[in-house]
C-alpha cells in the first residue's frame, strides 16, 4: 500500500493527548501533527526523534500533517499509524495473498458480532466455515528481533480474545491476526507482564481453538507492504 501523499521528515518534539504531536520540520517550522495510535507507543515517541508525516491539503481536516513512521536511523522503519494495517490487510485478503485465508472469495470488514463489538473482517465462501479475524498492530519491541502486544493495558483487545472464543465454539474460524508494523523483527510474543488479563485471555482463547498468525511488514517512506509469516511464541 503506497501512501497517498509522499511522506517528509520531521523531528519528534513531543506527543501529548494521545493522537497529537509536536514536530519540527526540516525548514524549521513548528507544526502540530495528528497522531493515529492509541497507545502508549512505548519506545516510540522520544523527543528528538526522526519521524516522517504525511501532509496534506484537504480543507476539511484542521491538522495539516499526519504522523507515519519512526525512523531508527539504521535503515528499520516502524509505521505507527494503527489505521494502516487494515487497509493494507484488506488489499491482501481480496487478492489472496494471504495463504492461510486464500480459499475464502468474500471479504467483509467492520462487521457487527459478539457484544456491542465489530470484526475487522468476516470473510465467508460455500463450503467453509465463517472466518472472522481480528487485526492487531505490533510496534512494540523490547528484546532485538522480537515484537510484543499490547504495549499498555487493553481491556478492549480482552474482550475481543472473549469474543473470538465465543465465534471458535460455535464452529467458526475465529483468527487473530497481528500484523508487525516494524522491520526489524523475526518473532512475536505476548506482552504478558504489560497486560496480564490480556495474556490469560489470549492463552485461553488459544485453548478454545483460537488460529493466531502473525506478519511482518515491508516499511518506507513510500509504502507498507505485507511481507513474510512470523512465529508467535
């Protein structure tokens, strides 16, 4: 998935109120991005470092830049934009590129399920059981080459793992996936010590018959791709 507009550099001044952020343009000016991550964006948003945004023109939004990646200045890259993964999983799904759901020829996203929640997709095909699977972006990463979820306490990702063992005993595949937006790690483990409930639910979703996958990605200021399956330990 290419981004619509070419991203820019910028320098990380702070990130506050969660979705906001002060930056510093290569020409010196200061701006304020729009941060799209609700997380803690643990190692992620250090002041000073070198970021990249997408601007834009449109009228209607008040922030004229949106903050994209993180820069590790050794040629790894991490998207921070949670937004992001479901558009790209969406491209891949509908062409089949992702073999462990390549059979399925409908793709639905946000489709009501479970209590007051949506699905990021339900695909459907005759012949097979209903596949609802549940995205998850990765950024966080704590040991070299492995990427961790959650990095905060998510009492809503508790509740989905809840939902998706309701959907595995009813006979249908429940799928999490967790999509790894960073380019520097071969691995994904859960973060149990960050979120203990979350890593019991995970654990007794699992149990229950839960299918988790995981992907890495492909990251540069022009696109994000969808790369290669990683083990979930």
């Amino acid at each position: 998935m290419r981004f619509q507009t070419p991203l820019i550099p910028a320098t990380l001044i702070r990130r506050y109120k969660r979705f906001l952020a002060d930056i510093r343009l290569e020409d010196g000016r200061e701006v304020t991005a729009h941060c799209a991550n609700p997380g803690s964006m643990m190692g992620l948003a250090k002041p000073g470092m070198r970021i990249w945004v997408e601007p834009n023109d449109d009228p209607k939004k008040k922030l004229k830049y949106g903050w994209r990646l993180v820069d590790h200045e050794n040629g790894h890259f991490t998207g921070v934009d949670t937004s992001l993964p479901n558009r790209a999983l969406r491209a891949a799904l509908m062409d089949r590129e992702i073999p462990e759901l390549a059979e399925y020829e409908t793709v639905r996203p946000e489709q009501k399920y479970g209590e007051n929640s949506r699905i990021d997709f339900l695909m459907q095909q005759d012949g097979l059981p209903d596949a609802y699977v549940e995205v998850k972006s990765v950024t966080l990463s704590r040991q070299v080459g492995v990427a961790e979820f959650p990095d905060s306490v998510t009492a809503r990702g508790a509740k989905h793992l809840g939902e998706l063992t309701q959907i595995a005993n009813q006979g249908h595949r429940a799928v999490l996936l967790y999509l790894v937006q960073r380019t520097d790690c071969e691995t994904v483990t859960i973060a149990d010590d960050i979120d203990p409930t979350y890593a019991a639910a995970y654990q007794s979703a699992r149990g229950a018959g839960l299918e988790c996958i995981a992907y890495d990605t492909a990251i540069s200021p022009q696109q994000i791709l969808i790369r290669n399956r990683l083990p979930v330990e």
